[in-house]
C-alpha cells in the first residue's frame, strides 16, 4: 500500500468512526459505563489501578490519556509499558524485539519530538529522559517490573506544571506503581515462549494490617535473539509498603534490575540488499570476524562495518524512595517525595579500528571498546495543596542533584570472551568526563470551577533552573571540555479551560511553554574539546518549545472519544555539526540550526459494542517539518520544509476485545506511516501494518490453588518483514545510496503462553 493510498483509507476511516460517533444519542453523564475521572492529584494520593482510570483524560484541561487494564492483554506478560502505549493517539513506539524492552532499539515519540525531548517520571520519581545512554534516569523496563504497573498517563503535548523533568518539551508519561493489595495472597506466573523465551513472575502480598500493608516481587526472564546469537536477560526485585493512618499515608519503594542484552546488528538500506532481513554479527563465528576485521571479506560482506563479532550492554539499577501525603488541616495537604537512584552500565563492542597488543606476538585485529556510565543522584519533591473555595492552589519544588561519569576505554583480547559481565581495568581509555547536574524547579497553579463545576481553568508557571558542569579527568588520550552550561526560565506559563456542555460532550483547550535543560553525557555539548566548546558554549541557548492545544470529549454509554488539534513550535533546536569544512578538521560543535513547527490531529474513539464486545481505535495525524536550513562544514544543508526525521505522519491502532465468561479474546492492528531518517528526506523505510492477537482462558478455582488463568499471546501475527527502530545510530543529513547503518529489523512473529497462579 502506498502511503497516499493509506492516507485516504484511514481518514475514511476515521470519518466514518466519527459520523457513527455523532449518529449515536448521548447519554447523561451519570449513565455511561466508564469510570469517573479521578481528581487531577489523585495518583499522588494514592496509585491508581489499571481497572479504575478514565481512559480518554475526562475533566482534564490538557490532552491526556491513560492506560487500562484493557490495553495490556493484547501483549505478553512483561512487555514494556512503552510499547503498550503505541495504542494511544500521538504515540510511535518501535523496538527491534518482541517486548518492546531491547533498549539499544527502543524509540518512543510524541508529535514528533523524540524521547529526548519528553519527560518520564515514576510515582514522581524523574526517570530522565530513558535514552539508551541516560545520563540522569532509566528506562522505564528497568524501574519497575510490567506486571507491577498501576497505571500511565500520557500527556501527549502539555505535561502537568508539577512534573519532575528537565527535558519535557513535547510532553510526559507518568507511571505509577501497584499498591499493595488489602488481603494476603501469592501470585505466581510462568511463561515460555518463541525463541526459548522465559518469564518468571513471582508477588506476595501481605494483606493490610492496621493500615500497613506491604509486597515484595521479583522476576526473571531470559530470551534468544531472533537472529544471531546471544540472549536478553534480565532479574528484577520490587518491594512497596504503605502505612495509612487517618487521612494521611507514609510509603517506601524500592526496586532494583540488572540487565544484560546481547546487540542486533545495525542495518542500512544497501546492507539489506546484499545481506537479507537476517543479517547479524558474526559471534560466535571468531574466524570470520578476525578476517574481516584484516579486510577479507565473504559471503556478500564488503566492508569492516557489514558486521562485528558482537555488541553487549549490560546495566545495574537500585531505586529506593520514601514518600508521604499528609492531612495538615482542613482542605490543605502536603505531598513530598524523596529518592536515590544508583545506576552502572557498560555497553561493549568488538571493534575492528583498534587492534588488541599492537606490536607484539599477541597482536590480534579486535578489541572491545566500551562506553561506561554512573549515575549517582538523589533529590526530592514537595507539592502544598489548599482548596480554598472554587480554588484548588497548589505549590510546589523539585531538588536534584545528579553526579554522571562517562568514559570510553579499550580492552584488549587474543580470542573471543564471555562478555557477560562489567568488564575492568582497561588497557586504553580515550576520554573520561564527570559531570555535575543541579535541577532546581519551582510552580506554582491555581484550579479554579466555576457554573456549578462545568466550567474548569487551571492557570500556573513553573521556573527551572539546572546547571550542567562538566570536569575532565586527567590520563585519558583525548582531553575534552571542562565547563558549565545553564538552561533558565523564571516564567514558563500554562493556562488551559474545560467545559462541560452537557450530554456527555467536554470542550477543552490549553498553552504552555517549556524548555530543556543542556544534555549531559556522551550526546551533549560538553562531549567537545575544550577549544570547540569555548569557541561555541557561550552562545547556545536551550532548547524550548510553545505549544496550543485543544478539542472534544465524549461519553455516552456506547461510546468514549476525544478529538484533538494542536500546533507545536519548537525553538532553539540543537545539532552536532562540523563548524567549517572538512579538510581543516575543526572539532564538530553544537549549533542552534532553527526551528521545527508541528501540526496535526489526535482521534481516540473506544466502542461498547455488546456487553461483550468493545472495540478500541486511534488515529493521528501530525505535519512535522523543520522551519530553516543549516550550513554544515560551510555546505548549506536545505533542511527547510523537511519532514522531521523518524516522524510518521499517519498512525492507527484498532483493537476488538471479546469477554465472556471465562474466555478473553483480542485482536488488533497497528499502522505506522513512512519516516525518514536523513534531514533532506532522500532516505526513508516504508509504510507497515502489524497484527497481534492474544486468548486467555480462566480456569478458576483448581485444589489449592484460588484462581488459574492461561494466556497466549502472539505478536506480528503475519510475520511481517520491516524496519522497525530507525536511528539507532543517529540521523544523517543525506544518504543516497542507503549506506548509513542506523535501522534495526522489528522482530519476526513470536508467541508466549503464561501460566497465572494466585494462592
């Protein structure tokens, strides 16, 4: 299919969805299915639950949705929560595995602004922004394990004004973690699969006592690659109590990961012409690898890059928090957070451009090159609530203070290792960086309901402020650049408005302006020689974005929708480029090369069809483009009305859902519409559709055991070859000859069938 033949068929689609929307009487609000709204700070009160959240954002003055208990069955047990929001309007979610957890591969986007660019917190605690190289979080994969989630919400434009991140210009997704629940119990879940997959899910809960209750998880699970070889492996601890005293409760989460993941191989356009769609790294093929590595070349391979012998990266994570909501007075509440997160990983490569023993008899063409990271950072947040009247007022900060080291060493080897672990003390090192992150952040808002609560305006400012200082340690082979960078704002607004019109139907509408803090870490402007960022350092100014908002809700007891429009523009964008031509050899810098303004449309519309049958979809449609051209090398690169790189312009999700009785069937489809993945748009994957279908039968009480229930679970269902995750090793501005390396293949049809016990 064509992508203008898609374009037509969808917006078809959605007209019809939306004539049969407005063909169907409206009921009150009072007689429909769905869940009543929770108030706005109701998740820092207590975490929701996937059963019991509105899924379109009701009464909210900003575009938002959430996830339901419904949105996770389609997919199997332990999938990233990511990708489980790739069902929601404006998102794009691509991975090159089955779980959506592969983290050299995941890419997540919103409106066309990339992860980088949005904002993930957990119970409130900031993750950064899950970058694959984070500097200041972790993925959300590893923070806490799937089957723990309470809920999500996505904020597809505009992120609450309290939310703790540096780095949400185009909006946030906060998760929440499971409560404990209110009677003892144990649930057991084991899950082969595909590939030899393996998943072990292992809670117990201690029911609440005098108000404390409290559980304790782990889980474990191992797969094959798909293609080549290696595994994905990966053991997590989580652990959550909560004591509730009167109106007020006091709480401690930790949870911990530790994670190994052997690398896809990196394809272009060219390599897959030559090599198939199951082209991998050589492993554990060593012979082949060294001969490439020396220029000899077999079987279609042409050059050192076609392959290497392996990749790995391997991370460890400890989280641990402390939180509490108390009841001061009347209408007035104090909720403060306080966290440490402890994060060391590696990610290695057997790389043939630096020979291992040079010079001497043990010389061998292979080492492996390592980037090592650390992460040490604590902080807290504290929000102050009063309702005062129509006024719900609300004040609050956020404190960080984050210490990250990067380095970049060589090991050197004779043969092939076992990798699977950190590796120490290294023969080279190229360069080593600590860096030094302060976030200060300060909002303020007032919620104010008027006309009998149909009419709700929030308005608030929040004003961030955090230092980047960068210090490179000395016994490295290149020296990089020691400095500071601050990204500040003392009023960053946020107005929006809902209003009830009755029958069901909501109007809403908001603005809000935002900027990111300076990257630390391996991708940010300080990762320079000290000569390049003195040259350049001075003159950057942070990344910032305007954004307007706005549309339509409706309940009915047939029917849930919203309809939104927006228009984004985004400032100040940064680009690492070269700052003459390339036979002087000046370092690449940073540079602000223009703007990138976003339109589009987001339809979410969920269906009740019988009491047995719902039906899901959502449709989006958003007009990316960069506003100037840039000069690189002292070459004008013609960037201007571009379409912005890895950033579909048509998405839809369709899901149909059958429960009775014991039985819970699913199906749904995915399609995801052309992206490019060069500035000038003369290098794109195309247009493709995924299916995936899940059963689950409930077996109920059997002997000991309370409740069994059987599920299978069955991912690209017809086996479809394409490219999923794009820029994996970044973007170009021009590849017409499709030799650039940086897309990863999505992962061919895989099913797992889970076995759920509770006792």
């Amino acid at each position: 299919m064509s992508v203008r033949k898609g374009s037509i068929r969808l917006t078809g689609l959605a007209l019809a969805l939306f004539a049969a929307l407005h063909g169907t009487a409206a009921a009150a609000p009072g007689d429909n299915d769905t869940t009543p709204a929770a108030p706005a700070d109701a998740a820092a009160d207590k975490a929701k639950t996937l059963e019991s959240v509105s899924a379109i954002g009701q009464g909210e003055v900003r575009q938002v949705q959430r996830i339901t208990v419904e949105d996770v069955k389609i997919l199997p047990p332990g999938t990233s929560a990511l990708k489980v929001l790739a069902g929601k309007p404006g998102v794009h979610f691509e991975s090159s595995d089955p779980f959506g957890n592969y983290e050299w591969s995941t890419r997540f986007s919103l409106r066309g602004f990339n992860q980088n660019r949005l904002g993930f917190t957990l119970d409130g605690i900031p993750l950064g922004d899950m970058s694959y190289g984070n500097n200041n979080g972790l993925h959300i994969s590893r923070a806490l394990i799937a089957e723990n989630l309470g809920s999500a919400e996505l904020a597809e434009g505009i992120g609450a004004l309290g939310t703790a991140s540096t780095s949400d210009l185009g909006g946030t997704v906060q998760f929440y973690s499971s409560d404990p629940l209110p009677k003892y119990g144990v649930q057991f879940a084991q899950g082969f699969g595909t590939d030899a997959a393996r998943r072990t899910f292992v809670r117990l809960d201690t029911g609440n006592a005098d108000g404390f209750a409290m559980y304790i998880s782990g889980a474990y699970s191992d797969v094959n690659k798909w293609k080549g070889d290696g595994d994905q492996e990966q053991m997590q601890f989580n652990s959550k109590a909560t004591y509730d005293f009167g109106d007020s409760r006091i709480g401690a989460l930790v949870t911990t990961s530790d994670r190994d993941e052997t690398d896809y191989q990196d394809l272009s356009l060219d390599m897959l012409h030559r090599l198939g769609w199951n082209w991998d790294n050589y492993a554990p093929d060593w012979n082949r690898a060294v001969n490439a590595a020396k220029g000899i070349y077999t079987g279609g391979v042409t050059n050192a890059d076609d392959a290497y012998y392996a990749g790995r990266g391997v991370r460890k994570d400890r989280i641990a928090s402390l939180f509490g909501d108390f009841a001061l007075a009347e209408g007035v509440r104090l909720k403060a957070t306080g966290y440490y997160h402890y994060d060391r990983g590696q990610g290695h490569w057997f790389t043939p451009y630096q020979a291992s023993f040079p010079g001497t008899a043990q010389e061998t063409p292979i080492s492996i090159r390592t980037t090592e990271y650390g992460i040490d950072r604590a902080g807290g947040t504290a929000a102050l609530t009063w309702d005062l009247g129509a006024h719900h007022l609300e004040a609050g900060v956020w404190y960080e203070d984050s210490n990250h080291n990067v380095q970049r060493n060589y090991y050197f080897i004779t043969g092939p290792v076992d990798d699977r672990k950190f590796l120490e003390n290294p023969n080279l090192r190229l360069f080593y960086q600590h860096y030094e992150t302060t976030t200060r952040q300060f909002y303020v808002q007032d919620s104010m309901h008027f006309l009998d609560d149909r009419l709700s305006v929030d308005v608030g400012f929040k004003a961030p402020r955090t230092e980047v200082e960068a210090t490179n340690l000395p016994g490295t082979a290149r020296a990089y650049a020691s400095g500071d960078l601050v990204a500040k704002k003392n009023f960053l607004p946020q107005v929006g408005a809902a209003y009830q019109l009755g029958g069901g139907y909501e109007l809403f509408g908001s603005y809000s302006k935002n900027i990111a803090a300076f990257q630390a870490g391996v991708s940010g402007p300080l990762a320079t020689t000290q000569v390049a960022f003195d040259t350049f350092g001075r003159s950057l100014k942070p990344e910032q974005s305007r954004t307007f908002e706005g549309g339509l809700r409706a309940v009915s007891d047939f029917y849930e929708a919203s309809l939104a429009l927006y228009d984004v523009k985004f400032d100040n964008r940064l680009l690492a480029i070269s700052r003459c031509s390339g036979i002087v050899g000046c370092p690449s810098a940073y540079a602000n090369v223009g703007s990138v303004s976003s339109r589009g449309a987001e339809l979410a519309l969920n269906f009740k069809l019988t009491q047995e049958l719902r039906w899901r979809n959502s449709l989006s449609y958003n007009r990316s483009r960069y506003d100037d051209n840039y000069v690189d090398g002292g070459v004008v690169v013609p960037t201007k009305d571009k379409t912005v790189v890895d950033s579909p312009k048509q998405l839809f999700f369709t899901e149909l859902a059958w429960v009775s009785g014991p039985w819970d069937l699913r199906a749904s489809a995915n399609y995801t519409g052309k992206r490019y993945y060069t500035y000038i748009n003369d290098g794109a994957v195309p247009s493709y559709w995924l299916f995936n279908a899940s059963a689950a039968y409930d077996v109920g009480k059997l002997g000991v055991v309370q409740d069994l229930k059987l599920a299978l679970n069955v991912t690209n269902l017809a086996d479809k070859k394409y490219f999923g995750s794009i820029g994996t090793n970044g973007f170009v501005a021009s590849d017409p000859q499709g030799q650039f390396a940086t897309m990863q293949v999505g992962a061919p049809r895989a099913a797992m069938l889970t076995a759920t016990l509770r006792f």
